[in-house]
C-alpha cells in the first residue's frame, strides 16, 4: 500500500496499473484524511464516501477484467465545487445555488472521469469564484494547512489545501483572476492557468466568459502535466475552446533548461516585494541559472494598466450573468460579492468594449517584446508573505479593494492577456508559509513552462515537504 502523504499522482497511477493496490484501499485512506483533516481545513463542502467507493470498485473490476486503463484509472482528486455534474450539488460556494444540481457534466470533469479519476468530494470555494482569500460566509472559510489562522487563497481554495493536505492527489479548479495560481502558492503546491481556450470550460459555472480559465492543481509537474493532458483539447460545445493540438506535456518534462532564458520584469511585478518573499525567489532564480538557464531583464509594456483593464472586463461580465439575482435576491449575497458584482453595472459600455478591443493590441506587443526577449517570463506569484485570515477579512468594507489588490497583483494582469502562467512553490518565508515563483509563458506554451517547473523540482524538491496539518 502506497501512502498517500508521499506518492504522487503519477507513482499513485502506475502502482494501481500494476495491481499493487486496489483503488478501492487508496480511495479508502483518502476519505479516512479527509474526514480527519477536513474540521481543521474545512476545504471540502461535501466528502461523497459513497459515490466515491462505488467509482472505486468499479475501477478495480475493470481493471481486474482486463479492460483498457485511462491514465488516471482509480486515482483519488476532488473538484471545486462549480463544475456541473447532473448526480450532486454545485452550489458555486454560494447562497443562491444551494442545492442547484446542473443539467450535463462539466466537459473537465467528465474528461477526468473518462479517463479513470475517482471524484472524493466538492471543495470549497470563495462565493462564486469572487475572492482571492478563502473567506466564505456561507460555508465558512478555508484554512491553510502550513498554518490555519492564514488563508489558503482563493477562489479555488479548497482546491489548494486538499492538495497540499495529501488528501486529494489532484484537482479542478478556475481561475479568472487568479484563482488557480494564488491557492497554489499559499498552500505550497503548482497549479496552471493554461492559454485561454486551451481547457472547455462547458458545465463550469461561468464569471467572466471573456477571461474565465479552467485548469489543474497538484503536487508535482508532472501531476500537473498529466491533469492537463486529460482535461485539454477542443470541445464543439465550447466555441471559445482552441483547436489546436494538444501535446503530449508529460514527454518533454525532462528537456532540461539549459540556454532558457528567463525574462525577470524591472517594472511594476517586483515593485514592493516583501523582503522576505524576494529572498526566497532571488534563492530560486539563482537555482535556475545553475542549471544553465539564463536571467535576463526585460519591461512588460503597460503592465501597470493590465489589471483595470480585465477588472472592466471581469465586472461588466460578472453583472451580466447576475443581474437577475442583484435585483431579486441581494440579500443572499456577501457583502463582498455583492459589492465587487453590482461595480460592473456602473461600468460604460464604452469601456468595456474598449478593453476588449484593446487586448489583442496590447497581447500582441507583449509576445513581441517580451516573448522576443526570452523564453519564459518570471515573477512572484505572490509578492507579500501569506497572510492570516483574521487580516484579511475585510467583506464589503472601503479597505476591500486594496486587500484584493495586493492579493492579485502578480497574477491577475495573465487573465486578461489569456497567457498561460503556472505557480510553482520556491521555499518558505520565515513564518512558516510558502513562496511561489509564477511562469509565464506565450500562448500555448504550457509545455515549456511544466518542463522549468520540473527542472526546478529536481534542484529543489520543495513539493515533498509535509505540511504541519497532515
């Protein structure tokens, strides 16, 4: 029997295939964590024993009758709490969609399912993916398990903790400012927010269909790498989705990064980094390098400006799919919510339709001057030490926007722009909580930027540090 706290997703994988275990024992000791952990964490709203084990069984019967295995046959994750699945509740973290049920299975998930994954729960989320803390008034908040008086991002909260708990070996998430890449780097573990367009997002709860991103949460690359192999490629039902060829991410993790050159910003990303973040990353670039990869600077052309101009997209959007209920049911939203939502009915349509004409523009002198420079661009995914929940409590209050702002700052400007960008842990600050280094990459360049994370985990294997809460 494998545990759980030290295998991976791929090892846990290749142990099943072989018959050293039955998925039925893994998924067993999965749900037995998160019975134990989840009352301190509270990342899953809902731990689905039954459905899970009966997936489990029915996993070992195929496997035992000699029927063909998906790359995921038998593997426990677990799913933030808005991708459709007509069987169980998707309550989006909200009030409103209690007990909602959608009407066909998120194209992700049936994509992970077909491929073998066995589905433990609904994870927590911040109210309908808006909020990067964790904090949830309806179902309570998400608890880093480095340390629970401090947030575990958000908005796929649940998504980064279940990870770093050992209790899911991967998960969905989505990230439309960056809910993928901030959770990730609060709790310690790599998540990608590919291209835009490169995941469906068919049977995802929609915030921002200009921006929204669905994507992976695991402990490793090539976790990652296989997770993005199984949910990406085009979907008909989805006429945002690319139809590019999808690659096989998992083959070129080992390319190695000898003569990469790693773009590092002089403008705006590393502007009021928290010292003890910038030691961290400085210890992580220098770890590059000594691996043959080369530093180079370059400026991000108005990098300063590309957060307002997603929030207009973002928000006009977001009050777009929530009109009715602002005007019928406000008083079930959180103060927070509720107050970032109704911003976008002030917005000008002006505005808005100047902010996405504006994108193809600015993405367009991005890839030439930066991606013409280097090969991937690095920054912090968070450039502040994660922060408790206590000081980030803020609901609807005048100090809302700049907590979020601080939060977002790093990642939030790659949503609008559509560039893939992956978090990939880097260490630990002095209290305890981890760091992150973001890769950016142009578009459809998720297969160079797992091969840096990987080739950064082979220097530096952060990712096999166990967290306190375990």
């Amino acid at each position: 029997m494998i545990d759980p706290q030290h295998a991976t997703l791929v090892e846990a994988a290749a142990a099943l295939a072989r018959g050293e275990l039955s998925s039925e024992a893994l998924t067993q000791a999965c749900l037995e964590r998160a019975h134990r952990l989840n009352p301190a964490l509270n990342c899953f709203l809902r731990i689905e024993d039954e459905a899970a084990l009966a997936a489990a069984r029915r996993a070992d019967a195929a496997r035992a009758a000699g029927h063909p295995l998906g790359v995921l046959h038998g593997v426990p994750i677990a799913v933030k709490d808005m991708f459709y699945d007509p069987a169980r509740e998707t309550s989006s973290g909200s009030e409103i969609r209690r007990g909602f049920h959608g009407p066909a299975t998120a194209t992700a998930l049936a994509r992970l399912k077909a491929a073998g994954a066995i589905v433990l729960g609904a994870l927590n989320m911040t109210e309908f993916a808006l909020g990067p803390t964790g904090h949830n008034p309806f179902y309570g908040a998400c608890h880093n398990p480095w340390n629970p008086d401090h947030i575990a991002g958000g908005s796929s909260s649940g998504s980064g903790a279940a990870v770093a708990a050992r209790i899911a070996f991967g998960t969905l998430g989505s990230d439309t400012g960056g809910s993928i890449r901030l959770p990730a780097a609060a709790n310690g573990i790599l998540g990608i927010k590919p291209t835009y367009g490169r995941v469906p997002r068919t049977g995802a709860m929609p915030l921002s269909w200009s921006i929204d991103h669905v994507g992976p949460l695991a402990r490793t690359a090539a976790d990652l790498a296989r997770l993005l192999g199984v949910i990406a490629g085009h979907d008909p039902a989805d006429p945002t989705s690319s139809r590019r060829a999808v690659p096989d991410y998992e083959s070129q993790l080992g390319a190695g990064i000898r003569g990469l050159r790693l773009g590092v910003p002089q403008n705006f990303f590393f502007d009021d980094l928290e010292p003890a973040v910038g030691t961290v990353l400085e210890a992580a670039l220098a770890a590059l390098e000594s691996a043959g990869a080369q530093r180079l600077a370059v400026n991000v052309p108005g990098a300063q400006h590309l957060t307002e101009l997603g929030r207009t997209v973002v928000y006009t959007e977001a009050a777009a799919l929530h009109g009715h209920w602002l005007r019928t049911r406000p008083e079930d939203y959180s103060p927070q919510v509720r107050a970032r939502v109704a911003t976008g009915v002030a917005i000008p349509a002006a505005a808005y339709a100047e902010a996405l004409q504006l994108r193809a523009l600015v993405l367009r002198r991005v890839c030439d001057e930066v991606f013409g420079a280097c090969d991937v661009l690095v920054t912090p995914s968070l450039s502040i030490e994660v922060p408790t929940l206590a000081a980030t409590d803020v609901g609807g209050s005048a100090s809302m926007w700049s907590t979020i702002g601080r939060l977002l700052k790093c990642v939030a400007p790659f949503n609008y722009l559509g560039l893939p960008a992956l978090s990939v842990p880097v260490g630990f600050t002095a209290n305890g909580l981890p760091a992150a280094l973001q890769l950016v990459g142009r578009p459809f360049a998720e297969a160079t930027l797992l091969g840096v994370a990987a080739a950064y985990q082979r220097l530096a294997p952060w990712h096999e540090c166990l967290p306190p809460v375990h």
